[in-house]
C-alpha cells in the first residue's frame, strides 16, 4: 500500500533553489506541511511565498545556515512547533569547491565539508528524536555521483559526498528499527545554480530538479515494509567526449 502524504510535515535544506526547491513543490503539491530554509533571507522568503501561492500545502520558510548548530536546533524547534511533527527530513543543501589540492585553501575546504558533512549531522541529530515519534519517517540525503568518482579538482567535494555516503549507510542501520528510513540520491549533472552556475537553455541534457524531486516523491510513497537506500541518477543523454 503506498503511503498517503496528506498532513505529513517534511523540513527541505537548500529550499529556496535548484534541487531543494523542486523537492518541496514536489511535496506541497502532494499535502504536505513543508519548512524550507537557507542563508539567505530574502530567498527563502520569496520562495515560499511562492510555494504557498501554488500549493494547497503549507509551505513556511526560516532563514538557517546548517553549519550552525543553533540554527538547525532552531529550523527544527520551529517546524515541529508549526506543523506539530516532522515525518521527512531531506538533507539537500550543499556547496562545491572545484580546484586542484594546490588552490584548495583551507577556508574553501571547511566550506564544504562543514556544510555537506556537519550540516547533515546536525539536522539528523535535531530531527531524528522527532522522526522516531512517528514511526514511519524519512531522512533524505541529497548525495552525488561525487560520493563514488573522484575527479581532479574534486577533493572536498568528493571526500563530503563520499563521506556523506558512508554517514548515510551507517546511520540507515542505526535508526531502520525505529521505523525512519534511510535514503541517499546520487544525481549526475542537474540543471541549477549549484556552483554559481546560471540554468540556461544549454542545459537541457541535464538531469533537471524536478526528475529528482520525482525520486523523492516515489520514495516517500514507497510501501513501509520496503527501503530503497540508495539511487544512482544520470543524465540518458550527456555530450559526447
Ligand atoms: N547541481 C548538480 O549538478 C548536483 C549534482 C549532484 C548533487 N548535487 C547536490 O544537490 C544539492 C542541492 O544543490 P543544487 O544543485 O540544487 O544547488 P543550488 O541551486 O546552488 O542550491 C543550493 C541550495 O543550498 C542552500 N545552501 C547552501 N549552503 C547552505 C548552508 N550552509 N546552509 C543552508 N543552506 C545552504 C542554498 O541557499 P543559500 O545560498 O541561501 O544558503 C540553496 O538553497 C547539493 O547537496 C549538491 O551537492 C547537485
């Protein structure tokens, strides 16, 4: 039986644009209570705002950097005070250094990882005590294909996401038996402004946000007994090289 989504409270990291925002569309287009948030203000405001306007969801927006434990203790105090639980919990916010070890400074380094890695930590450790209340819950780890192919240029990036899929498995095995379900998403090239990239009209060989949310949506629905744990996503079509 797949899972009726109506009333349930997810929390979407990075929800103000790219993948994260199409996730939490995804989710208040099926009835869902959605907290998104991010660093910038102004963002999130806007984009839940929006999300309000084309959903018959209730979509809130809070302002959190997830490098910051109080931020998250806050982002989740507050969901769980609006919308009275939280079911789903999608880790998608992230950001890339792209640069060879001799440009990697040690400020782009703890960037990375400590919005990739800590971040995770940090709003899995608020949300799962919540999570376990309600015995059929989500966390969703937004990964990458970087979490199992090294490239040159890649080495935060790659060592968060690898890490983030080590993290992932592991916490899968702790927390099944309390009925919350443990998933990670490794999407190839998507179409957003991750790495300060502009989405153009270039782009449409790419993976776009709402093919993952679609993930996601088949995830949350997916029946109680079953967890899928980990999908590898890519474009069907990339340039030839
Ligand atoms: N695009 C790709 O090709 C691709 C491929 C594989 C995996 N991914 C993963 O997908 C996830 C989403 O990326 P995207 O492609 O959608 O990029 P995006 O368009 O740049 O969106 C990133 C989101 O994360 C937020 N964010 C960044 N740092 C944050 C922080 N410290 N605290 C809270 N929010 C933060 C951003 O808002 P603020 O800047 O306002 O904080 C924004 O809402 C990332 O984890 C990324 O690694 C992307």
């Amino acid at each position: 039986m797949t899972q009726d989504l109506q009333g349930k409270t997810a929390v979407v990291t990075g929800g103000s644009k790219g993948i994260g925002y199409a996730i939490a569309d995804a989710l208040a287009a099926a009835g869902c209570n959605v907290m998104i948030s991010a660093r910038h203000a102004d963002e999130v405001e806007e984009a839940a705002r929006t999300l309000s306007d084309q959903n018959p969801g209730t979509v809130a927006g809070i302002m959190c950097d997830v490098r910051k434990h109080d931020d998250v203790r806050q982002m989740i105090a507050a969901t769980v005070e609006r919308f009275g639980g939280l079911d789903v919990l999608v880790n998608n916010a992230g950001v890339g250094k792209f640069a060879a070890m001799g440009e990697l400074s040690p400020d782009d380094w703890h960037r990375v990882i400590q919005t990739n890695l800590d971040g995770v930590f940090f709003c899995c450790h608020e949300a799962i005590p919540h999570l376990r209340q309600q015995g059929d819950s989500w966390i969703i780890n937004i990964a990458s294909l970087a979490g199992k192919n090294p490239f040159p240029g890649g080495a935060a990036y790659n060592a968060s996401k690898f890490g983030l899929v080590g993290f992932s498995e592991a916490l899968m095995l702790d927390v099944r038996q309390f009925g919350i379900r443990v998933n990670y998403i490794m999407p190839g090239s998507v179409a957003t402004h991750f790495n300060d990239h502009t989405p153009s009209a270039q782009d449409a060989w790419k993976i776009q946000p709402e093919d993952v949310a679609e993930l996601v949506m088949t995830l949350v629905r997916f029946p109680s007994r079953s967890l899928p744990s980990r999908i590898e996503i890519r474009p069907t079509k990339p340039p030839r090289k």
